[in-house]
C-alpha cells in the first residue's frame, strides 16, 4: 500500500514514498506510537479540579498538558510519543493494571 497512511488507536504506520515531482524526498516507512490520556478538568462525582494529578503526571513524563473544550466541558490532555516515554506506561500497566470498564 505505498504511500498510504493508516492510524489506529495511538499507532500511526506510514509506508515508503519515492520521490516524486512534488515531494523532494523519499519517505520510508514509519512506525509511530502514541499514548493519549484525557480527563475532565472537573472530576463529576467529586467536583474536585483534576489539574493538580494531571500536572504531576505530565512533569513525571516531561510531555505537554494541554486544557481543551468538549461539549461545554474543559477537558485536560496529555499526549506521549516518545518511545522511552511509552514503556514507562507500558511497565506502569503492566504492574497496576486497570480495573473495571476501563481494563
């Protein structure tokens, strides 16, 4: 599937291109990982702000926390996408796994 982009749920594969009259350089293929975890910037049942875990986990992870809009709710988001980042989660979840729905 040359030159075809596919993403799914963090994984971004991205398949060889050659140059071309428009594009000056080839593309070879690409492999991205990527970890999102969102959370509303009001915990619902307790009304208390999430601001202050949501920081500690972006300062533990050295990524970006950044604070967007859904449906009337502020929504805090962290995004990783370096690969020593990832098995830090990885290994996180392989030791204290999820619980209930979210598992």
């Amino acid at each position: 599937m040359q030159g075809l982009l596919k993403q799914m749920d963090g994984v971004k594969i991205v398949d060889s291109k050659p140059k071309s009259c428009t594009r000056k350089r080839s593309v070879s293929d690409n492999i991205s990982l990527r970890f999102i975890l969102d959370q509303h910037f009001i915990d619902k049942k307790t009304s208390l702000s999430m601001l202050n875990i949501m920081e500690k986990i972006y300062q533990t992870l050295l990524c970006n926390l950044t604070v967007y809009e859904s449906k009337n709710n502020k929504i805090l988001s962290i995004k990783v996408m370096a690969i020593d980042k990832i098995k830090l989660i990885i290994s996180y979840f392989n030791k204290y796994p999820l619980l209930g729905i979210k598992r």
